[in-house]
C-alpha cells in the first residue's frame, strides 16, 4: 500500500531548479573580488550590510570587549555547548586511527590522518545571529588539529554582534572578521591583500552563500551545500499531538521555505495536526515565517505500517528525523537516510542544534543519501604511504610490468622493469 500525502508542499521540482539570478549575482562578486580584493569587500559590505570598518578583522582588543558585553548567563550556557562539542567531537577523533600494516614480507602499506593547514568558518547573522554555528564549525576544526581557523560572520544592525564574537573566541578561531555573505566567502577562498586564502569552507547560509560554496568548490574543498532546514517527524499513535507541532514549527521558523513534514501511522494525528499547527502559531513569536514555511513546504503523508515509515522516511532523507513512537530503536537499526537522528519525546532537533553535543552542519536536499554531516572527519585528510624491502620490490615489480605491458603503458612498464633490474640480483 502506498503511502497517502495528506499535505503536499510545493513541487519538489520547483525547489531544486537553481535560480539563475542568485547564480548570476554570486558569480559577479566571486569575479569581483578575485579581481580587486580589499577594494571589492570593502564596496560589497558596505553595500549589502553598511559596515566598511578601517579593518573587518577585529583586533585581540576588540574581541575581549565584546566577551565583556555578553551576559554572564549567556557565556555559561555558550561554554557549557562548546563543552558537550568538544567531548564528542573528541570522542570522534579518537575513532579516527592511523594505520600501518605489511600486506607481504617486505611491503608495508599505511595511511596517515592530517589535518588541513586552514579552514574558512562562515556563521550566518542574518535574520538570527547562528552563534551554535561558531560552536559547531571553529570548535570542530580545533578538535581536528586545523593549524589556522578562519571565522567570517556579518554585522548585525551595522556592528559585530557580541554573543558571536564571543562564541567564536571561546571556540578558538585565529582570525575573526565581521564580514557576511558572498564577499565573506569569496575573500576566504580566494584571498585579498589581508586576508590570506584557506583550503577548505565550511558553515551555512542562504542561497547566496551556499552558491558561493558551489561555485568556489575545486579551488577549495567544501564540507556540504547545506539548503534551508528540513525536519522530519516519525510519529505512531503513541505520540503527543502538541509535541508534534511544536517541534515542527521548531525547525519551520528557521525561513519560510523551512520543509516540516510529519510521517505518521496515526490517523489521530494525520487528521488533528492542521488545527494544533494552527492554535500554536496564533502566540509564536516567529509566527510569520513559521505559517509561511508550514503553508508552502509542510506536508503531512500517512503510511500503514512502520515498514512503510522506514521507506518513506529513506526515500525523504531529511536533515534532522525526530522519532516518537513506542520503539524508536526500531528506526535506529533500520533508517539509513538521515543528517541526524533523535530519539523518542525526551530528546528533539533544538537540542542538536544548540548544545547537546552532535554536530547542527548536516546534509538538507536528500543529500543524506551520499554523505553525513559536518565532524572532525571532515577536516582530515586521510592520505596513504608504501614501503618496500629490495626483495619486496621484486615481487611487486614482475607483477607491475605485466598489467602495464597488458595496459599498454611503456612508460610505467620501465619504473617496474628498472627496479627488477636493480634488485633482482641482490634479491637472489
């Protein structure tokens, strides 16, 4: 039996065509940039954000003076998820092994895990200030051994905004400028006159920014195209009605094309859900996006079977999976596509993207069915290395010069064949 879509949002087709304008524009400031350097950041941000400081990288003295601004109260609650960051991330590199091992007597194999010399941190500040986003990105690298941390957020209302400052400080970034949008990611990548390029970008952002990322991938490294957040709720007629709402409109407040698709077996919930969306959104505060997000991108599908959820929850392949059912272990063993999972009513997507200690940078637009999301493994380069005794060579080399001479390539058949030659006797 298929599963019965209740609520459709817009046509999946229409999100994924790439707006040629936003393509164009991104495209115009990449060359800008390239082109002019300093000059071009600094007309672009005054343009885009009215900020044009003597210098968009803040001092040592400006970064303490904004830590002295935030409330003692806040800096417990940034410290307290740069922590529980940390730890796991910690716990993650320590899963990450060397390797050295001999495949034949005399023939040793191994790989090493370096970390990159230099990573860019985008941390948007547009309609909210992502300070859990400094937390994910710089605090990560840190973890990974990143020798340079670059950190780039926006100005907000024309000035650094605190919590952010303080946040990337406590993180550990290098260098921190007050710096946004495409003009941030642009300077990083490809360098200026004071701001010295990075080998890898990472962070969200708006579509401007993720084109950026698509656009300037190859010259360096990317860690996802992260698109608009998406949460789904796997739901049984064990689940509270309210919850589900709320945690909907959670995630659907991010932008008003936020998807939030609940995936039930309860026709309670099916049929009784639009009403409570509607009874929460008369007192939420980010009303107006959130009623936008759901009317345009939430969808509500019914499945008659948890085999069912699996499939559809798979074929989805949302960002963030919320779980509340009676055995939410069950999705556990058998989902395999998802940036991050939570698990029945006690833990939700809040929690993930703020302090419980995973990682919020996670794959959005399916693409949980290639790649998982932002972690210290993403700021390593596992890279391999060989060995060879002369006796080894021999053996390896008589085996090399056929599958070159079958390939027809002379050049590497003489590499194979000069060592046969060098070693063969001292061998025998």
């Amino acid at each position: 039996m298929a599963a019965t879509v209740l609520k459709r949002g817009i046509d999946a087709g229409a999100k994924a065509q790439l707006d040629e304008r936003v393509e164009a524009t991104v495209k115009g400031i990449i060359a800008e940039v390239r082109e002019r350097g300093d000059a071009a950041v600094r007309e672009l941000s005054e343009r885009f954000d009215g900020y044009a400081p003597e210098s968009f990288r803040l001092s040592a003295e400006a970064v303490e003076a904004a830590i002295a601004q935030v409330p003692a109260d806040q800096l417990e609650a940034i410290r307290f998820s740069l922590e529980q960051v940390r730890t796991f991330a910690q716990a993650q590199r320590g899963a990450i092994r060397d390797l050295e091992l001999e495949t034949l007597p005399g023939v040793t194999l191994g790989h090493r895990n370096i970390p990159m010399n230099s990573v860019g941190c985008y941390v948007p500040g547009g309609r909210y200030p992502m300070i859990a986003s400094a937390i994910m990105s710089v605090a990560t690298a840190k973890v990974a051994g990143v020798g340079r941390v670059v950190a780039c957020t926006p100005p907000m209302s024309g000035e650094p905004y605190p919590a952010t400052v303080a946040t990337l400080a406590l993180a550990g970034a290098d260098e921190i400028y007050i710096l946004g949008g495409v003009q941030a990611m642009a300077a990083m990548a490809v360098g200026t006159e004071t701001i010295a390029p990075v080998d890898f970008l990472v962070g969200p952002g708006n579509a401007y920014v993720a084109e950026a990322k698509r656009q300037l991938f190859g010259e360096v490294g990317i860690d996802l195209l992260a698109g608009p957040t998406e949460i789904l709720v796997i739901a049984d007629d064990s689940a509270d009605l309210e919850m589900v709402a709320t945690d909907l409109l959670g995630q659907a407040e991010h932008g008003p094309n936020s998807p939030a698709i609940l995936l039930t077996t309860s026709e309670r919930l099916a049929a009784g859900l639009q009403a409570e969306i509607e009874r929460q959104l008369e007192t939420l505060e980010t009303a107006e996006v959130a009623a936008q997000a759901w009317r345009d991108y939430g969808q509500i599908i019914l499945c008659a079977s948890d085999e069912e959820l699996v499939a559809e929850a798979d074929r989805i392949a949302s960002e963030h999976v919320e779980v509340l059912t009676r055995d939410p272990g069950y999705f556990l063993e058998h989902l395999t596509n998802y940036g991050s999972l939570f698990l029945g009513p006690e833990t939700n997507v809040a929690y993930g993207d703020k302090s419980i200690g995973t990682n919020h940078i996670l794959p959005t637009a399916r693409a949980a069915r290639y790649t998982g999301g932002l972690w210290v493994g993403k700021f390593l380069k596992t890279v391999t290395y060989q060995r060879c005794t002369s006796e080894a060579s021999v053996v390896i080399g008589e085996n090399c010069a056929r599958i070159c001479e079958i390939e027809g390539f002379a050049g590497h058949r003489r590499q194979a064949t000069l060592r046969l030659e060098r070693y063969r006797q001292a061998a025998g």
